[in-house]
C-alpha cells in the first residue's frame, strides 16, 4: 500500500465527502468480507484520516470539534462501518498520544497509515507492575478496525506483584491504557454480526505480554496529560460520544434522503395516490427532517461551547454534561429516524440489492453502544435536580 500523503488543500468534511463515490462502490463487498477493503483503506490514508486528532506536535491535525464531527458524518453519510473505525481509530490514538512522552507518542503515531484499534474492557484482565513497565494478560473485545491498524490498545486496572491493588497520587486505583503491536496479540475471529460488519471488531487477547512505561499511559488522568490542547482536556468518553452521534446522524440522513427520493416516484400499494402528495407522507418528512436537524445542532452547539471552553481553561462539568446529553439524545434521534424510513420504504427496504438493507443494519447495531444508553439521559436529569454528582460517569 502507497501510504504517502499528498498536499492537504482542503478541509477534512470535503476530503470525507470526495471518498463517497469510492465508499459507496465498495459498501457491499466490505460488508461481505466483513472488514474495509484494501482500496478504502488506501483512500483513507491519503486522505490523511487515520490523524484528525493527534497532536499537531507529532505531525496530525488536531481538529476542532465541531469539524470533526461533521467528517465522521459525511464518512457515516456513506459507510457507518468507515466512520465508526475513523472516529474509533482517531480518539484511541489521539488520547493515547496525548498522555505518552512525545518521542514515544511520534514514535507509535507519526506514520499517515498506523491507526489504532481498541477493546472493551474485560473484568478478568491484569497488568502487574515491573521494572520499566508492566505485564499484560487479558482478553478484549470490539476492536473496531483493528485488521488495519499497526498497533491495539487495551484498558486495565493495576496490581503490584503481590497482586494487591496499585494506586496512584492521592489513592485512587490506578487503572492504565496499553498500546502495542497488534503482531504481539492472539486476534479471535468471532465478529459475526448485525450491522456495522466491516469494522472487523475482532477479539484479541495477549498473556504476559511485556508493554514499558512510556506506552502505559494513564489517558484521562489530568495530572499525566503531555497535551495541552481541547481536546484532550475533554477526554476520550466525550470524543468517542461526539464521532459515534455523528455517525449515526449520517446514517439516518442517508436514510432519510433515500426514503425521500424513492417517495417522489413511488405509489403505495395501500393508496391510490402518489406517495409525494400523500398529506401523511408530506408531514412525516417534515418531522424527519425537523428531528434530524435539531439533533445535529444541538450536538454541534454542544460540541463547541465545550470545545471553547476547554480551550480558555475554562471547562465545566456543565459543559460535559450538555455535551453527554447532546450526543445521546442525538444517537436515539438518529436511530428513530433510521427506523422510520425503513418502514415508511415499504418491502422493497428488505431487498439486499436495494438500497436500505445494509443502512438500516448498521443503524441498528449502531444504536446498541453504550454512548446511545439511556442511563445517560437519566444521569443529566440527575444533574439538574442536583441529586447527584455524575462526573465519574461522562
């Protein structure tokens, strides 16, 4: 693969939406292969997406949010399963990077085309401290796009060698990131899924595998953040929240728009008339379209009253939680819509050849992550009646 990265001339959004063609073309075949196609992957490399986030100071973009957001929707837009391991991908790496000495964090990250995938969290895995580093032994799951990534991540709690629990400053667990080389893990072939099938969230697991200190790094703790920039203050939970909404809201956009054309030239077999000049077809893509909008706004809106604030130092966890209740409530809009245009498509949404099957899969598999649950909504309200303090949970 050519991994070399031409002049970048334009914006992120515009580069996502030139890859629909190449997106669009290959949808099906990845979604049999059951991960990105070479082709898109090279695609995705030169269009440099694999760095939205890293630091500037290791050589990536270091985007504003709200632009990042609006790339992971037009990629969403044409294939969820590209931008779910584009937005998973970038906040792995980014986070990880920001919290590693910059020679390492260049050192993993500094090539257009490594990318990092990343694993849920499994109770049973341990990581022993040892001199210059620690031992890893675990299994995890979901590693969305890791058959194209160089190096996989994991997430586990600390023991010393006596198996008692190790704290950080202050006595807090310390629990710590891992990076390494995806060629050190044991990948388990098990995503048989739904939706979203070519991200190949393979599981992996590695047994007492050596990973030094300065690929440790402890990404969400304030006190051994490397990067002073936003994003990073924001945090990982909100980042991945922020790309995962949008993916969504591109899904049920194209969804939406799909629905939209094929009802200009459609009559239902249970009317006589046009679908186009049904008075219920009429109000129900009125209301689509009002869901869809607002849901975007307001995540955007969110986004970048966070972003900002994080910038001038002056973040809240008012902020956080707008932005929690932003990208859920945005998640479920999305998945609402994207099931409303299946049913309103009629049989033909059912056909693999046509152009809803595939979508409305990946809709909804997509609205079954954790950043769509609807414990979350319950905590803002938490929030605002003053019950509880929920920073622990965003």
């Amino acid at each position: 693969m050519d991994t070399r990265v031409p002049a970048i001339t334009t914006s992120a959004p515009e580069r996502a939406r030139a890859l629909r063609p190449l997106l669009d073309e290959h949808g099906p075949e990845m979604d049999r292969r059951r991960e990105v196609t070479p082709e898109v992957v090279d695609a995705l490399v030169k269009a440099d997406m694999l760095r939205l986030l890293l630091p500037r100071s290791i050589g990536g973009q270091e985007m504003q949010l709200v632009e990042y957001a609006r790339t992971i929707e037009a990629l969403g837009y044409a294939d969820a399963s590209v931008a779910w391991f584009i937005n998973q991908s970038n906040v792995s790496s980014s986070t990880s990077a920001a919290a590693m000495p910059q020679e390492t964090a260049r050192e993993v990250f500094g090539r257009p085309e490594v990318g990092l995938a990343w694993g849920a969290r499994h109770s049973r895995s341990k990581a022993i401290r040892v001199p210059g580093g620690y031992r890893v032994t675990g299994s995890w799951s979901f590693a969305s796009g890791g058959r194209h990534t160089t190096w996989l991540g994991c997430h586990s709690a600390i023991q010393n060698p006596d198996g008692t629990p190790h704290a950080r400053r202050g006595g807090r667990t310390d629990d710590r990131s891992f990076v390494f080389l995806r060629s050190e893990a044991t990948i388990i072939d098990d995503w048989q899924v739904l939706g979203l099938r070519a991200t190949g969230s393979d599981s992996y697991s590695v047994e007492d595998l050596f990973v030094p200190d300065e690929r440790a790094p402890a990404r969400d703790a304030p006190e051994e953040r490397r990067e002073p920039g936003p994003l990073y203050v924001l945090g990982s939970t909100l980042l991945y929240a922020t790309g995962f909404c949008s993916t969504t809201l591109g899904i049920a956009r194209r969804l939406f728009e799909t629905y939209v054309e094929l009802a200009r030239g459609k009559h239902s077999r249970a009317s006589p008339s046009a679908m186009a000049v049904n008075q219920a077809n009429q109000r129900e893509i009125g209301q689509f379209e009002a869901k869809l909008s607002a849901a975007r706004a307001f995540l955007h809106e969110a986004a970048l009253e966070a972003y900002e604030a994080a910038a001038a130092g002056k973040l809240t966890l008012d902020h956080r939680i707008r932005l929690r209740l932003a990208t859920t409530h945005g998640m479920n809009e999305a998945t609402d819509v994207s099931v409303a245009c299946y049913r309103a498509a009629g049989t033909i949404a059912i056909m693999n050849s046509g152009p809803f099957e595939r979508r409305f899969r990946d809709a909804m598999s997509a609205s079954q992550h954790l950043q769509a649950m609807m414990p979350h909504i319950e905590m803002v309200g938490r929030h605002i009646l003053g019950v509880d303090n929920p920073i622990q949970h965003i």
